[in-house]
C-alpha cells in the first residue's frame, strides 16, 4: 500500500525539497497548501506530516496558519523553522518577535540524542533560518538542540510523536539532514519504503487500463522526455490502442524528427508523422516578435493535432506528460506574475475536442519521471536529453525564420552538440544550444572578403531552468566548436558564446 507523507505549505522556497527528500527515501510526499482542512488530511490519510517553513513571522497580521484539529489528529509532525514556531504556538508556547533575520550556516548542538537526531554527532552543521525565537515552550516538550543564538533549535514532545527545528533538515548545506528525515519517517513515523518506479509503474499502468477500457487513446509526442515516458506507460496499460501523433513543425534540432519516429516505432508504438513544415514556416513568414512566434506556433500545432486526432477513431483519450511540480497549489506569496515568456503546450485541446484526459506523471518530478523512463527501457540518450523549448529553433532564429537560417542553424547546433558530448561535457550541462543572430559581419576566407551571419552558442548550468549560470566551457572546445561550424556551415562568418546568467538574463534569447 503507497502510505503518503503529507507536507503542508508555508510559502517556503524549499517545500518542493522537503517533498523530493521524502521521495528520494522511497515514500509517497504529496504537497498541500497551509489551508488545508482536518479533513482534506483525514481523507489523505497521512502516515506524517511535514510543516514547511515560510517567509512569515508568526506575528504579523494575517500570518498563515494551521487548522489545529491536524495537530490533535496524532499523526507524526515535523515543523521546519517556521514550522515549528506555528507549532510552539498553536501549542502554548510563547515565540518572541525580531525584527533581524538570520539566514546561513550554523553549528547546532545536540541536547537529546535519541529521535530526529538518532545517529547524528553533536556538534552538527545545519543550515539555519531564524528570526523570531522560541522564548518558552509548550507544556510536555523539550528542546533537542541549540545554537550559540538560539536556545531553542530543534524541539520535540516528550510523549507525542511532535518535532520540529528551526534549521532546514531538507537543504544540502544541512549534510545530516537525510539521516533526521530519515529517523522521522521510519524510526518515528513508521514508514516503509514503498515509492519505488516499479511500483509506480504498477498502480498506473492498471488504472489507466480500468479507464481507458476498450477505447483508444491519443498522445501528441514531442519527443522529450515527458511526452515519450507518457506514451510508454500508456502503452504498458492499452497495448495497441494508443496512438501517438507527432507533428513535425519543421522547428526540431537536425534529425529529430527521424530519431523520435524510429525510436517508438522499433518499441512497437504506432506513430502518425505529420510533416507540416511548410505550414509552419508559411504562418511565420515576416513574423519577428517572439511572443508573437509563441502564439502562431502553438495555435498551428493545435490546428494540425485536432485535425490529425480526427481521423483516429474511436479515441475518447488524450494522454499528456503533466508533471507535479504544474499542479501543485502552493501557498507561496499572491501578487501579480509579470509574463515573461508565455510557455505553449497542447493546454485546452481536450475541452475542445470533447477528449478525456489521462495524466499519468501528474504525481512525479521530473528526476522521478526519468527513473520511471529507466525502468521502463526507454534509451538513456532520451532521457537524458537537454530541456527543448515547445516554439523549437523559432525562437532561436532572432527575428524573422527563413528556410535558409533554419537550415545553417540546425547545422551549428549539431556541430555544437556534437562537440560538447564528446568532451563528456552534456550531461554536466542543463541546456546547450546554438542560437543564430541576424547580423553581418564581415571576414575573410581564402583570399576573399566575407559578409556572413553569426551564431552564439549558449551553454547553462542549472538545476531547475529558474535561475542558470553561464557554462565554463573549456576554450578548446569551444574553438573546436567554432572552427568547424565556420567551417562546415557555409553562410556562418563569426561565432561568440554567451557569458549571461539567468537572472537578469533568460536561457533562451528570445
Ligand atoms: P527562459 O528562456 O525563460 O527558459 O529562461 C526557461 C526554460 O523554459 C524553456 N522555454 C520554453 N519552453 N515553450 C516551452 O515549452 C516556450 O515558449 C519556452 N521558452 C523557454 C527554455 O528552453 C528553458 O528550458
């Protein structure tokens, strides 16, 4: 039976941590905002329960807090930083108010060696986060540890299973913090190691079949890594009655659309190749406005699969790569998103198409998506494979696309990524890519004068696309990279790599 870990939003940064090291331990973690309901929780049925931290004070108006019949449930708690101020005082502690915050490493010393800190040598390098302090505690706890300014670092109830630390067990700058989670949820809380891909792939692959019956089910490959671990599960729960379309936009990196049809077909999955280049191209013809790009691209590509799905019937399915971390409510701070790049997918068509929708990743982050993939046989080099932006090399091809720079482009890119993977730098890297800039200038090759265009190779490490740094790319490679596209690539003058990190810049340029 899949037991769940239930953890509760605060609006901290790193709720989403908390979540992936409760899964890394091979447990359910499922997030819920702080609004939660007893009995939301009730009908979840939590084998413990995890309080994030959160940018708030317990004093200031409207501070986000925690329907108390949670904590009376007896179900495990852990409060992390503030957490665990909710907790001293929802329970009857006393937490006074500081204006300053202390936000970094700090060395904790262990006053009770037993429970979250089994295992764990005093003193301990923890990664604190601390501004209101815990000045008395609630009747029946103890504090477990403190730090040089603060006397109250971690607290736990002598006889109910209630903990909490004012650090971040969940951070990677608290090196022990694996092995507290991990005495919190087996020592404490009971669990047992029950989220393996294995299993995953068991529960999903039979309720998609007791759904899915005898209809049939479409699925839009892209060839990414969500959309092909979509297909492949779906296949494992409804053999041949799936149907994938793939819709060659023309915008793919050189050979793609190729790979993709071979690789699912040799696994026995029907695909229907489309080829709407020209269409794409057509559409986008004068177009140089990227928002502008975004638009055309996703509203053809939902023109050419509805078109497509059509002609398939009986499908009453449409299966999508909907990963968790797109459908998690958080609790993070209100206030108005400025849109800075508008990210299509194939959003709204089952409403229009009358389609019902199976999402089989909805439960998984994206490492979790990629252990699943492995398990279900899918080739590492597709896993493994660098994000690609939905409007493909369109948005790589500043301004204006002609057939001509989409060509030269795809060239370079190949070359680029070439080189990177055999320097074995491709999988350090979270994005590489060549973009290609409408500008001359001027060289010489030979004895003659050259006016070609130029091309920027971009490289950024990463660990979720939110922010990046620029990649420190060797030099030899990138002169090895830069001689043969100049060379190879007849129309490519300059080559220049780009030094900007993410924020203020984006990954992509356009
Ligand atoms: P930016 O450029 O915003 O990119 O720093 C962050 C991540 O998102 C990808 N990206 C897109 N993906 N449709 C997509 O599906 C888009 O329009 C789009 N624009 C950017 C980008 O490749 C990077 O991984």
């Amino acid at each position: 039976m899949k037991q769940t870990v239930l953890v509760i939003d605060f609006g901290s940064q790193y709720t989403q941590n908390i979540a992936r090291r409760i899964r890394e331990q091979g447990v359910f973690s499922e997030i819920k905002p702080h609004t939660v309901t007893a009995d939301e929780v009730k009908k979840i049925s939590p084998s413990a329960i995890i309080l994030s931290g959160g940018p708030s004070s317990v004093w200031d108006e409207g501070a986000p807090s925690l329907d108390a019949a949670i904590i009376e449930s007896g179900v495990p708690v852990l409060g992390v930083c503030y957490g665990m101020q909710l907790l001293v005082r929802m329970l009857g502690g006393e937490v006074e108010h500081s204006d300053g915050r202390e936000f970094g490493p700090a060395e904790i010393e262990i006053l009770d060696g037993g429970g979250l800190f089994s295992g764990i040598r005093s003193p301990a390098a923890v990664w604190m986060s601390h501004g209101d302090r815990v000045v008395r505690l609630p009747e029946g706890f103890v504090a477990t540890a403190r730090t040089a300014s603060a006397p109250v670092a971690a607290v736990r109830h002598e006889k109910r299973k209630i903990f909490g630390t004012q650090f971040h067990p969940e951070v990677a700058h608290t090196p022990g913090g694996g092995e507290m989670l991990s005495n919190f949820l087996f020592n404490i809380a009971g669990c047992e190691k029950s989220w393996t891909p294995e299993a995953f792939i068991e529960s999903v692959v039979a309720s998609v079949k007791e759904r899915v019956g005898s209809s049939r089910v479409i699925c839009a490959l892209s060839g990414g890594v969500d959309s092909s671990v979509t297909a492949a599960l779906v296949r494992e729960a409804v053999g041949s009655a799936l149907v994938c379309i793939f819709v060659d936009t023309g915008l793919l990196r050189l050979g793609e659309g190729d790979d993709v049809v071979r690789m699912f077909s040799e696994s026995g999955i029907e695909v229907k190749r489309v080829n709407e280049e020209e269409r794409f191209l057509g559409k986008l013809k004068g177009v140089s406005d990227p928002e502008e790009k975004r638009k055309i691209i996703g509203r053809e590509f939902i023109a050419v699969f509805e078109r497509e799905a059509k002609s398939i019937e009986g499908a009453e399915f449409l299966a999508q790569g909907t990963l968790y971390p797109d459908v998690i409510e958080s609790a993070s701070v209100p206030g108005a998103a400025v849109t800075i790049k508008t990210h299509h997918n194939v959003g709204g068509l089952p409403e229009r198409m009358n389609l019902k929708l199976i999402e089989p990743l909805r439960e998984l982050f994206k490492d979790e998506v990629r252990r699943v993939g492995r398990a279900l046989l899918i080739p590492e080099v597709l896993l493994n494979r660098h994000p690609f932006p939905g409007p493909g090399l369109a948005i790589r091809i500043l301004g204006e696309i002609s057939a001509e720079a989409l060509d030269m482009l795809k060239r370079a890119d190949a070359i680029y990524i070439d080189e990177i993977r055999k320097a074995g730098l491709y999988d350090k890297i979270w994005q590489a890519f060549a973009v290609f800039l409408p500008v001359r200038t001027v060289g010489v090759m030979g004895d003659n004068r050259t006016y070609d265009n130029v091309i920027a190779l971009r490289a950024v490490t990463s660990t979720d696309g939110m922010t990046a740094d620029w990649a420190k790319i060797p030099p030899e490679v990138l002169e090895k990279t830069s001689t043969r596209i100049i060379n190879e690539v007849r129309g490519i003058g300059r080559v220049v790599y780009d030094i900007s990190t993410k924020p203020p810049g984006t990954i992509e340029w356009e």
